[in-house]
C-alpha cells in the first residue's frame, strides 16, 4: 500500500500543517532563519485577502501610503513602553555602505514609532483630523521559533495608523475597523468564525491602552490571533509631540489607533479547514474555483470541457482548464484535492455520451451527474454552498470545542483540546500566571453574553477566553 501523501491530522498535527504546506506548493523556508518564500499560489490566496480588505479599508475613509523600511533606533525609544515590548524582536543595522553608521537604524518592526515624526509635522489643526492612514509593506520581528505563516521572521501585512480629535473618535474607529474589516473579511471570505474581545494588560500591544483581537479555533482546537486593533491613547502623541490646535483654541495630543492583520492568516486557512487530503479553499478567496478536467481526450471531450471553461469564465468564475491527457486522471484529481480547488468538473467520453458530466464539491466530496447544458449553473450553486458550508462547519466546530468552567484548573484542562470561558474574576495576575504556566493563556475579554466590552468594564464583570494558541 502507498504511503499517504500527508500525515494524518490526528496523529500529528503540526506535521500535516508543515506536510500541506510543502505539498500543496504554498511556501518554503528562505535562506535566513525565520524567512521564508511565497509561493505562486499563496501569493494569489493573499493577493485576493489584500484586495477584500483594502476595499473595505478605504471605504473606511482611510488612505494608502508607504513610510520607509529603516527607522532611526533613538525613535524606538521615544515610548518607553513600545520599546521595552520590541527590544527583543529588533533587526538592527549597524554598518552600510562598508561604513560603520554614526546612528544604528532598526529595520520596521512596526511604523508607529516612525509614521509618528511625520504626524507631528502635518497635523497643526482640529481641521486636520482625523488623519487616517494604511500601508501595506513587509516587516522584521527575530522570531526564536518561526514557523511558515504564523510567524517568520519576516512576514507581510498592512498597518493602519490614525490620529483623532478625541478618545471616543479613536475608541470608535479602532472598533469599526475590527468590526467591518477584520471580522467581515475573515468571516464571509475566509468563512472562519472568531471570538472578538479585548486583551488583558499583559497580552495587549506594546504601548497601547487597549488592544481589540479577534480569535480563531484551528482545527486541534487551538487558538490562533487572527488580527488586532489597537488604541494607542496619546501615548505616542506625548512622546513624538503630535499635538492640534482644538475648536475652542488649546493646544491637545491627538488620541491614536493602530490596526493590523497579516499573512498569518493564511496559516489560518489552512489550519482551519484542511483535511487529511489537503486544503479546502473557500470558493471566495480561493485563486482558481474550479478547474474542469478532461478525464479522456477525444468524442468531442476537450471541445466540451474548452466550451464550458468559457461559459464559467464569462460567469465570473476563476476557472482552469486541465487537459493534461499525458498525466493520469487519477493523479491529476488528488493534485487538485490537496490544492484546495472548490469545485471541478470531470469531462469523459461516456458521460458526455449521455449528455453529462460530473460535478465535485472539494468540501464534501460528494460526486454530482449534471446535464453539460446546466454544468455552470451547477458550479455555481455548488460555490455557493461549499463557502456556506465551511463556515457551518467552523461555527459548528467553534461552538462544540468550547467548554464553561469555574476554576483555573479546570480552564487548563478544557484548553488541552479547545477553548476555555471562565468568569473573569478569576482572569487576575495570579490566574494569569497560573494558566502561562501550563502553556495556556487569556485569548481575549468577553462580556457574559459574547458582546465586546466596553473599554472601561471592568474584568470581574467579564468572562475570560482561555485556549492553547500559536
């Protein structure tokens, strides 16, 4: 019997999430540690993500714009906090152009720091605000242990950066932005469900006054961050001196957001909803939505499946002809399987003899005769169905592997194998430390009917999230 292609998830599930990866094409560890190379089709499920997210960020009212890769150290250390969270991670730059440099400069952990020098200088008035800004670039964390996705050493991503006229505007803005963003993007195109909540003081950003998250649960139940915005109060407005002149005609500090996801949610993906067969792309972000696939040449086949590619096509539909005669059948679907393909279409000379073909959700499995006349109508409603059912899935999954408990013990225990809710009375420092102990940490801060609190609430009030996370 034949090896199986992947490791089984259930025997070792870092092992089939690596296996996919490498399998699947998706990616490739790069020369220096922690780095690593995209490949073709991740490239187009993350350039799909970018143009979902950055239409919805600009209806957001916000503006795309590129600050530089290189940030003066001495800026770093402007926001006491910010600096002390990041020292550990920091790429420094101390020699170029064979020259020992009179300043080292940090290669862009975040922009913050630097997007702050040039807020000071273009904000002078309550007319300038608010001021909301975007940019999609790479940056350079020295991750201990990366891992392909969920964290490298370098990764891609966008950061917002916006300045207000008061706490209340930022605090708004901050939650629009988790809201019709992140949740709405991950949601209906990505179709994973996730828990929106607020961060202890421990995990929230280095230099924020709240950070805003959104969890996921993976496929063994383990929590993964899905994307965070932050409000930065005036923390950075004190340090870099962005100040505005009011409607009334003092002088105050702008209040601040920063926001961001990167293409860790592409580890999301796949961990979310692959199976033991490969991945299964939702049909909304997935590059190609069906392929067609000749299963025989010849008794008119490849003028069928080409006639029917065209159809598909003008339906808007990401289509791809296969009519690789030369590689079997056979092998040819379970490529397609591991890849993640929603839907193809098997084209062969007995079926279209009959005036079918056959129709196969990646998400089920399940096989369907259709006449060829209806064929792209019947990819059609199997894309809308396959996207449909993934979120179920995942909402189904979500909502089993989620436990109540009243103790931290037995939080530790419900976290082996999914997540954790536990009053948030016992979500204190010594709860805290108890839970990291054991691996185990507050994923986010929910009110007890699952509603995002209200940055004032006070955590006894609340109830905790507690998982294992990546």
């Amino acid at each position: 019997m034949a090896a199986p292609i992947l490791t089984p998830q259930a025997e070792d599930f870092p092992r089939w999430y690596q296996d996919v990866i490498a399998k699947a094409e998706l990616a490739e560890n790069g020369p220096v540690r922690g780095t690593q190379v995209i490949r073709p089709t991740a490239w187009a499920i993350w350039e799909r993500l970018q143009r979902e997210l950055d239409d919805r960020i600009k209806a957001a009212g916000v503006d795309n714009v590129n600050f530089p890769l290189f940030i003066p150290q001495e800026f770093l250390s402007r926001e006491a906090e910010h600096v002390e969270g990041f020292s550990p991670e920091l790429a420094v730059v101390t020699i170029g152009g064979g020259k020992e440099l009179e300043e080292p400069v940090v290669v862009r952990p975040t922009s913050e720091t630097i997007i702050n020098h040039y807020f000071s200088k273009w904000i002078q008035s309550y007319r300038d605000l608010p001021l909301l800004l975007n940019q999609w670039v790479n940056v350079v964390r020295w991750e201990l242990r990366p891992r392909l996705f969920l964290r490298s050493t370098e990764f891609q991503w966008q950061e917002g950066h916006t300045c207000h006229a008061s706490e209340a505007d930022a605090h708004a803005f901050a939650i629009e932005i988790l809201h019709n963003v992140y949740e709405e993007t991950v949601r209906d195109v990505l179709a994973i469900p996730v828990l929106l909540g607020r961060k202890t003081e421990r995990e929230r950003f280095a230099g924020a006054t709240f950070t805003w998250t959104l969890e996921g649960m993976m496929g063994d139940g383990k929590a993964l961050q899905m994307g965070t915005s932050h409000e930065l109060g005036q923390n950075f407005g004190r340090a870099f001196d962005t100040t505005y002149s009011t409607s009334e005609g003092t002088t105050d500090y702008v209040w601040q957001t920063s926001w961001g996801v990167s293409t860790r949610l592409i580890g999301g993906l796949i961990m979310s909803h692959g199976d033991d067969r490969g991945l299964r792309l939702p049909p909304a972000v997935a590059p190609t939505q069906c392929v067609v696939i000749v299963v025989k040449d010849g008794d008119g086949v490849g003028d069928a499946a080409s006639a029917l590619v065209e159809e598909l096509k003008a339906g808007d539909v990401r289509v791809k002809l296969d009519g690789r005669s030369d590689i079997a059948f056979g092998r040819r679907s379970t490529d397609h399987e591991l890849r993640g393909v929603p839907v193809r279409v098997e084209v062969g000379p007995r079926d279209l003899a009959d005036g079918n073909v056959t129709v196969v959700r990646r998400d089920t499995g399940e096989k369907t005769s259709v006449p060829a006349a209806g064929a792209a109508k019947a990819v059609a409603d199997a894309l809308a169905a396959a996207q449909t059912a993934l979120l179920d899935g995942a909402r189904a999954r979500l909502a089993d592997g989620t436990t109540e408990v009243d103790s931290i013990e037995a939080a530790i225990e419900a976290a082996q194998t999914g997540f954790a809710v536990m009053p948030g009375a016992l979500a204190d420092d010594a709860g805290e430390t108890a839970l990291n102990n054991k691996s185990v940490s507050i994923r986010c801060l929910r009110r007890v009917d699952g509603s995002l609190p209200d940055a004032k609430d006070q955590v006894s009030d609340l109830v905790a999230v507690v998982a294992r996370s990546y």
